[in-house]
C-alpha cells in the first residue's frame, strides 16, 4: 500500500508542476516561474526516489512512472525555453 501511495504521491506532483509550467508559460511572471520550477524539483525528487527504491510496484506502476519521468523531461525543457 505504502508504493501505491507514493506512486500517487509523485503522479499528483508532476499535474501539479504541469499546472505551474503552464500557468507560468501563459502569464510570463518571474515569480511564476520560480513556482514552477520548485514544482518542478519536487516532483522529479518523488519520482528520483520512486524509481531508485524500486517502489514501482505492478507493470502498470512502472508505465505510470516512466510516463511521468517522460512528462517532467519535456516540462523542464519548456521551464528552460521560458527562463532563456
């Protein structure tokens, strides 16, 4: 039970970072972006430690983490277009 609530734990952070990075791409404030980038960090911090202790669980638990690696790498390319 514990992997599952961490499994949802990190999938809910990466909407939520996925929120921010759009809500800071659509306005184009600074302290948007600095929100967005902690989002960010949090996030690839819960799936770092998901995907280090091996807490993916079922197959469906690693498809749902690798899908959420694969989202966090195009939402930090889009945090690094909007910063540059």
């Amino acid at each position: 039970m514990e992997h599952e609530r961490q499994l949802m734990e990190a999938i809910e952070s990466v909407e939520i970072a996925r929120k921010a990075v759009l809500n800071a791409q659509g306005n184009n404030d600074s302290q948007q972006l600095q929100e967005a980038q902690q989002c960010l960090i949090r996030a690839q911090k819960l799936v770092n430690a998901i995907q280090r202790n091996g807490v993916t669980g079922d197959e469906h638990g690693q498809k749902e983490i690798h899908r959420a690696q694969e989202m966090l790498n195009h939402l930090f390319e889009t945090q690094t277009s909007l910063q540059g």
